[in-house]
C-alpha cells in the first residue's frame, strides 16, 4: 500500500499540488535546482515529459536546496528560471528537504526506512520512477540522465 497519491504538496504558485490526480499515471520524481552542473537536464526531463504525458506519464519536478545552495531562489524566480530557459510545462513543487530531520513525508516514502530503494539522496537530479499504483519502481542516481536508455526501457516498461 503506497501513500504517494494521499499526499499534497505546494506548487510553485503557492496552490495545491495533490498527487491523487496522478493515480494511474507513471510519474518520475525528481529533486531539482537551477544553479547546479546538472541543471541543463531539465530539457531532457521536458522531453520526456512531452514525448511520454499522452500515453499516461507525468514528471514532477521538486526543488531543493539541501546541495550546496544550488536552488537559492523564490518561488517566482525558480519558475522564471526553468520556463525561460528550459521551456519547463511539467508541474513543478515549492521547495522541500529530501534528507535530514525535516524530510518531507513523499522522500521519507521514497528513500526513508522500509522504503524500496532507501537512503538519502545523494545530489540534485536524484529521480524516482513511480508506478501507476504509487508504488516506487526505480531509482536512478543524478548523474544518470533521463534520456539515459534505463531510464526510458523503465518508463516504458512501467507505461506498458
């Protein structure tokens, strides 16, 4: 029994972001930043997301700043950010902690104790690939790019 689809977060623009709208759907999670080496991965994560939303996929991008203060931005600054430069339609959370005392409850789900794939994340881009019924089916560490060829035979997998 996965919580993933009981849980809402904020969005960007400070609205709800409930993630029960997502049930059915398969959905890469994804800590992001705008000031990091790895940042230009946001277009690949666009194309996916472009390539893939039809057949039922989702990615949800979640800012953090727990790596090194490469997301120091507001809320309307990150979504100038990834818009302008990387053309960003994919739904994009407000900031949240991924490790440490104030995990936020999906990171305790998808990387706490007794989670599928436990341990803090290691940097921005970490991914997760969440199934249609919430459960976690992968994770993929940042370095690994979302056009990498496990992460799409992943998702398609998943999408089947």
């Amino acid at each position: 029994m996965s919580i993933f689809h009981d849980l809402k977060l904020k969005a960007l623009d400070g609205q709800e972001l409930p993630l029960a709208p997502l049930k059915g759907k398969v959905v890469l999670v994804v800590n992001v930043a705008s000031k990091c080496g790895l940042t230009p991965q946001y277009a690949a994560l666009e194309n996916l997301y472009q390539k893939y939303k039809d057949r039922g996929f989702s990615v949800l991008g979640l800012p953090c700043n727990q790596f090194a203060g490469q997301e120091p931005g507001t809320q309307d600054e990150i979504q100038a950010f990834c818009s302008l430069n990387y053309g960003v339609t994919f739904p994009l959370g407000d900031k949240l902690d991924v490790n440490g005392p104030h995990r936020h409850r999906l990171y305790q789900m998808l990387a706490g104790e007794g989670a599928e794939f436990p341990g803090d994340i290691t940097w921005n881009f970490e991914k997760f690939l969440v199934g249609q019924d919430g459960r976690v089916l992968a994770r993929f560490s940042p370095r690994t790019t979302p056009d990498d060829p496990a992460v799409i035979q992943a998702i398609e997998k998943a999408l089947h």
